[in-house]
C-alpha cells in the first residue's frame, strides 16, 4: 500500500477508538457489541472514501472544498457520538439504553428484513433422500389454508415490515439531525 492510499494515523486511531467506546458502551457484551460496530461502519467507510478522494490531485478547488466541509461536519457529528458512547459506558441512563436499544434494532432488522419471516415458503423443510428432479417441498399450511393466501400474507408481512423499518430510519435521521450525533446505518446484504 502506497502512502497515497493510506489512511491518516489521526483517521485510524479514531476508529480504534470508537470500536473501543461501543464495546464499553454494551459493557463489552460480545453480541451487543458486533451489531454495533457493523451499524457504525458504513460511516467510516463513507469517511474513508471521503479522504481517499482528497488525497487524489483530480479534484477542482469546489469540488475539494464540499469533501472539506463534509468531512469536518462528519468529525463533529463523530465526536459527539463520542461523547454519547463514552455517557453511556459509565451510565447505566438513556444513553445506555439507546446504544442497547440501536443493537436490537439491529438485530430485529436482519431477522426480519435479511433473513425473512420462518413462515416463508423458502424455509419449508428439506427431503435429503430425494433427487433434485423429484423434490417438491411438503407444504406445512394447516388443511384448508390456501398457499394463494399464505403468499399474500407474506407479500402482506414484507410490505408493513419495510414501511415500519422506513419510519424507523426517519425518527433516526431526524435524532441525528436534531441533536448532531451519528446513529449508525445498516447495510443492506442484498
């Protein structure tokens, strides 16, 4: 790696930092702590890239100074988030309860969204001494219940479950906003 891809130390050291601070924050649970951590690094990446293209020399005086002004709110909003992870590794208050609350959130998100519901018909149960020509999964719906009307059920499932993910992502965004802290993103998978 050339020292023209590299990182900043300042940049990386507060990384390490901040990987530090949530694992406190959940009192280095270690389930707490890996959802956290993956909901906050889409914004280093973001960072990232951010000083990967500053440190390029194609970039116009405009242009440079918008990825300067992003980059110093992104420090701010970032120290902030410090501030509140720091509150709440040494208090037991909301603080805490908010960084607990923003992992079961995320975990919530991956089960339901990510994984989808065990009612899916892709989670019906396999026929290992079938050949891959004759397998036809059993259905599980109660007698009477027709497949049409599970599927709409699941259609049904997926569409309430993105609105309610949608305004959750709002309230969050409007937190952020609100009070200048970074909340974390999730990554889609898909």
């Amino acid at each position: 790696m050339t020292s023209s891809t590299r990182l900043p130390a300042e940049f990386t050291s507060l990384y390490r930092l901040f990987l530090r601070a949530i694992g406190a924050s959940v009192m280095n649970k270690a389930y707490p702590t890996k959802r956290l951590r993956r909901i906050w690094r889409p914004s280093f990446d973001s960072a990232a890239r951010v000083i990967h293209r500053l440190q390029g020399t194609s970039l116009d005086a405009n242009e440079r100074l918008t990825l300067q002004q992003w980059y110093s709110a992104w420090e701010a909003r970032t120290d902030k988030t410090l501030t509140l992870l720091s509150i709440s590794a040494r208090s037991r208050g909301l603080a805490h309860r908010l960084t607990c609350n923003l992992g079961r959130l995320a975990s919530s998100y991956d089960d339901t969204i990510m994984h989808g519901h065990p009612d899916d018909a892709d989670n019906l149960p396999w026929k290992p001494d079938l050949s891959s020509d004759l397998y036809a999964p059993r259905d599980n719906s109660p007698p009477g219940y027709p497949l049409r009307g599970r599927n709409e059920d699941r259609d049904f499932r997926r569409k309430i479950g993105t609105e309610v993910w949608s305004a959750f992502g709002e309230v969050i965004r409007m937190a952020e906003g609100r009070d200048g802290v970074s909340l974390g993103r999730i990554a889609s998978k898909r």
